[in-house]
C-alpha cells in the first residue's frame, strides 16, 4: 500500500477508543510478526499519570497506518511501529516530528528513542534519523516453576504497602537508591490515591532500607523503581524484597510478572535470576536531540 504524503493524517489521541483500541492491537500483531518483535506498547493502554503514555496516530484516509507512543515527561520515551506494508512512505518520519513537537512544547530538549534490539528496520530508522545509543535493556519475566515458594525468612524484614502518607519516604529511598530525583513525593502520591500504581517499603526492624513499584497493566505486571539504599546492600535485603513482593503478586493471581534492568548491571541481573526472572526481550535505547533545526526534527502540526 502506498501512502501519499497529502493523504497522511497525524493525530494525537488523548483518549483512544475501544475500536482504536482494536486498530491498535491489529497493527501491533502485524508488526511484530513481520520481524519476530515485541515492541514495547502495553495493551489495553494503562490509565494516565504523570508517567502516563500518549499516543500519536498516523491515518492513510480512515486506515491505521502508524503509531507513535511517548511516555513520561521529564525524560520522555519515544517508541514506534509503521504498518510493515506501507512503509518507506516517510509515516515514521512524520511521526516522530510529531512526537518531537509534543516533547518540545513539554520543555524537553531531547527524547530517548527506545527500539527492540532485533529489530533491524527499527534500528535503521533511529540511527538514520541521529540517535545515539546510550544503553540496553534486557526484559525479564518471572518464572513461576523455576524456584520454590517458599524461602527462608530474614528475622525482622518486612515488606508493607505504603500509602500517601509515606510518599516522602518513597521518594527519599528511590533518591538514594538510584541517585536521582525521578520521583517526587507529590508525583508518588498522585499515582497512589489515583491507583495509578502501588509501591512498597522494605524494613529490617523498623529502619527502611529499599521500595519498590508496581505497575498493573492489562494481565502483567511491571515491577519497576526497585532498589535498596546504598549502605544497606550486600546483607541479602533485595532478595528477601524481591521474593516477597513476588509472593504477594502471586497470592493476589496476578498473571505475568515483569522486571526490566539495564544489561550492564550484573549485580542486578545475577539477583534477578537467583529469584526466578528470565531474559525474554532486549531493548536499545537512544537519544535524540530536540535541539537545532535538522529536517527530521522541524515542527510539525499535530491535530489535537
């Protein structure tokens, strides 16, 4: 099929659809059979937050022919897919000025661009259009048969839910953990009373010494934001949060739990798979400047 460029319409969509819903689910299975993927779009769409995800449709007359999807604000990730029959047709192109629009008028001067490291089309494109690679990221899932349920205890750890109340203190063990201020207390609360997500807060004793996120999204399960503060590392404390919280997911039937870690972090992968996570999928991630006024990245009109 192809697509003339007056015929391309580009469309950001703020609250999609059941059927668009369905239009989006179709375009993915072609996309990800034409190369063998699992390109990084969760289905149905998770509910908004301030991590929440945008999507930017491209239309050839009332067909679905591409689709651009932004998630977060601060550091926004980009991530896209063109219908494997109309493509080299500049949609991609279009969407990701499109994108660069959205990103810009959110104050950001770059955006990482994220693509599944066995895609060779993918790569092509955001190489092409001046990414730089900065890092990857394996998948892991949970493998429910691969270590058994029941672990001995460390006395006096615990791990308990936490409620707004205690959303300085999530965002003060993520701070120390990661070394960044991704997340700010009034951020954490909103997710929280707008059940955005849930977080958790380990103890030994009454001293906290790690939290961590979850992240509901149709049958899976994201575990995200997990860390342990530096100077309580090296006792066994990740293992006992990480079982545990994967006992609790597990107790509430959960369906596929997920984790996602950088493929350099061997202390953290080694963790990972001694509690029962498998690499299924690998990701490269790339940024791309918003500044300067290359072709690729010039305005484009977005129909809000």
């Amino acid at each position: 099929m192809v697509v003339k460029s007056d015929d391309l319409r580009i469309e950001a969509l703020d609250h999609p659809t059941e059927g668009m819903v369905s239009s989006v689910e179709a375009l993915l299975a072609r996309c990800n059979g034409a190369e063998g993927l699992e390109l990084p779009l969760d289905l149905p769409p998770p509910q908004e937050g301030i991590h929440g995800i945008r999507w930017i449709a491209a239309f050839a007359g009332s067909s679905l022919v591409g689709l651009a999807w932004i998630q977060g604000s601060n550091d926004p990730e980009v991530c896209g897919m063109v219908d494997p029959g109309c493509r080299r047709g500049g949609i991609g192109t279009a969407l990701l000025r499109a994108a660069a629009t959205l990103c810009r008028a959110d104050g950001s001067s770059s955006v990482t661009l994220v693509c599944e490291a066995g895609g060779v089309s993918g790569r092509a494109f955001v190489e092409m259009k001046g990414g730089r690679y900065r890092f990857s990221e394996y998948r892991m899932a949970f493998d429910r048969t691969s270590i058994a349920r029941t672990e001995p205890l460390t006395l006096g750890f615990q791990l308990d839910l936490a409620g707004p109340d205690d959303a300085p203190l999530v965002a003060s063990l993520t701070d120390e953990a990661f070394g960044d201020h991704t997340w700010s207390p009034s951020g954490i609360e909103y997710e929280m009373k707008n059940l955005v997500s849930r977080f958790f807060i380990a103890r030994h004793g009454h001293v906290p010494v790690g939290s961590s996120r979850c992240v509901a999204i149709g049958s899976q399960v994201y575990v995200t934001a997990f860390g342990i503060a530096p100077r309580y590392r090296g006792k066994g404390y990740g293992r006992q949060m990480l079982l545990r919280l994967v006992g609790v997911l597990m107790e509430e039937g959960q369906g596929q739990i997920l984790i996602e870690v950088d493929t350099e972090n061997r202390a953290a992968l080694s963790l990972y798979r001694q509690c029962g996570f498998k690499e299924t999928r690998a990701y490269r991630f790339y940024e791309l400047s918003l500044l300067g006024s290359r072709d690729h990245l010039s305005g484009e009109r977005v129909r809000q």
